[in-house]
C-alpha cells in the first residue's frame, strides 16, 4: 500500500472521527440545554505540519500532554483537545500533516469554507535538515494561499474578512514592510525544530539561519520560535503558543532576537532593516524581489533537494 492509499484511508477513518465528536458534543449540548454557552463556544482547528521526523507529533502531543509512544504520521492525522470553562467546552481540533510537502493537497480538508476563519497553522522545520527547510515551507504557505483563494471564490466576503484579520496581525508592521510582506491568509507559526542540535552549530551558521528564519516569519506575517522535544524548557511554551490559537488564551510575551538563546518572535515585532541583508549575497539588482533575493542567498549556502 502505498502513501496516497494510506492517506485516503486514514482521512475516511478521521472523517468518521470528526463526525462522532460533532455528534457527541451536539448530544451533549442538546441534554444539557447549554444553548447560550453553546454559541460561544471556542471551536478551534489547528493544522501542524512541516518536514518528516521534524517532530510534529511529539509537538503535539506536548500540548495534549500525552506521554504514550509516538508513531510516525501518515496523511492527515486527527485528533482533539477540550477544554471546560464552567459550562462552556471548548474544543481544539488538531490536524497533523504527515510526509512532509509532498501530500499538501490534503490541506484542503481542514482549510474548508465551514473552517477556514478559525483556522491556523504551525509548520515545523527541522534545523538539521536545512536542504529541505526553505522548499518544505515555501511550498506548505503557497499551498494554503491556494486553498483560500480557491475558497474565496464562492464567497464573495471572505477575502475581505481574512484581510481585516491580516490587518490586526500585522499592524504594528512597518508601513515599508507592509508593502513586500506577503502574509499566510490563515495565522501561521514557524517552529525551527531540533534546537537541541541547533546550538551546537558554530557562531555564525546559528547567525545566518537565524537572520533567514526571521526573514521567513517577517515576510508571510508568521510568529516564529525555536523549540526541542527532548528540552523540558520548551514544554511551556509550546502548550501556551498552542492554546493561544486553539482556545484562544493569551499569547505569550517576549522577545528574543539573540542567536545565542532560543529565537522567538511575535509577529510585528520584526523588521527587514533590523533583520539586514541575507548572508552570501551579491549582485541584488538581478533579483526580482527581497524574497528572491534572501531564496537565492539561501540556496547558496544549503541547496534544496526537495
């Protein structure tokens, strides 16, 4: 059996998962006559994907707080979180995407019309994997783009809701900024995974692909962080930057721009000119664009091979 069949079954078994917790909870709701509460309840769907092994499951599972030993993702993975406040359940739909980039078609399931404005997004990228990273990302963010758009066109309001969104996102942005950011159309938090390794990387390789992923974060209007699986320091963290988008909790405060410590970066609270030009640089009248500009300097110094 190959990918795209276990990805079709596992995507009918979670369809049949989803449903059931519909069910469940209208249940539920209907017995206990909670229709006020019902209403406001915070029902929230949360994509997290990225490259293979880059440890989108145990992300995860840190903010379910599962202990239980972890399997590799295949397709789209389901699953929930619920949280009660007082009479109010609010539910926190987890959607992992497996394999890396190459099954992006797959976003269209969570990314829906019934969704896609309590939608939002986490993309891992494995910093010891660098000749994947920029593709792996570049290639999740355009994907989405086109699931919106495509959406967009049967209701005719919807660009014009996700844009006012954008805007909030975005307002402490640069005006010049502004003006070259192309921000993600749903909420999007870079994750540079594998930070256990990161810091061992010398000076300036931790500089460089510091400057590139702030870069990244800046330019779709993403929060970025860096985090590892095997530190107990990024537990917090995690299930707060989680919570924020899946119940709607309070983000995180902070910033950290040294690439000596852990990068973290609330979107707005960047800016090209801090961030300055992309290393290994040269001849920038060719380039059509900034991001051109940093992809070509990026690629000079860890080519992709995805």
């Amino acid at each position: 059996m190959n990918i795209w069949e276990l990805s079709k079954k596992k995507l009918a078994e979670n369809k049949v998962k989803a449903a059931e917790l519909d069910a469940k909870l209208e249940n539920e709701n209907a017995a206990e006559n909670y229709l006020y509460e019902v209403r406001r309840r915070h029902n929230g769907h949360v994509i997290i994907a990225g490259n293979r092994k880059s440890g989108k499951s145990s992300f995860q599972a840190n903010f379910l707080e599962k202990r239980e030993e972890l399997k590799e993702s295949v397709g789209l993975e389901f699953s929930f979180g619920r949280r009660t406040r007082g009479n109010v359940k609010d539910i926190a739909n987890l959607w992992e995407l497996g394999g890396g980039h190459s099954v992006v078609q797959l976003l269209s399931v969570p990314i829906s019309s019934a969704n896609v404005e309590v939608c939002s997004m986490f993309i891992l990228l494995d910093m010891t994997k660098l000749e994947e990273m920029w593709t792996t990302l570049e290639t999740v963010v355009e994907a989405a783009r086109k699931i919106v758009e495509n959406l967009a066109k049967f209701d005719a309001g919807l660009e014009t809701r996700l844009g006012e969104k954008i805007k909030i996102r975005l307002e402490k942005v640069e005006e010049g900024d502004r003006k070259i950011c192309q921000p993600c159309p749903i909420p999007l938090t870079i994750v540079a995974s594998k930070y256990d390794e990161f810091q061992n990387f010398e000076s300036e390789k931790r500089r460089n692909l510091s400057s590139y992923l702030r870069f990244l974060a800046h330019y779709y209007g993403a929060h970025l962080m860096m985090y590892s699986s095997k530190m107990e320091q990024f537990a917090k963290l995690v299930k707060n930057m989680t919570s924020h988008f899946a119940f709607g909790t309070i983000f995180p405060q902070g910033t950290v721009k040294d690439h000596n410590a852990p990068i973290f970066f609330r979107c707005g609270n960047d800016s090209f000119e801090d961030i300055g030009l992309p290393p290994a640089a040269d001849n920038f009248m060719r380039h059509s664009s900034p991001f051109e500009m940093w992809k070509d300097s990026f690629n000079s110094l860890y080519p992709q091979k995805i």
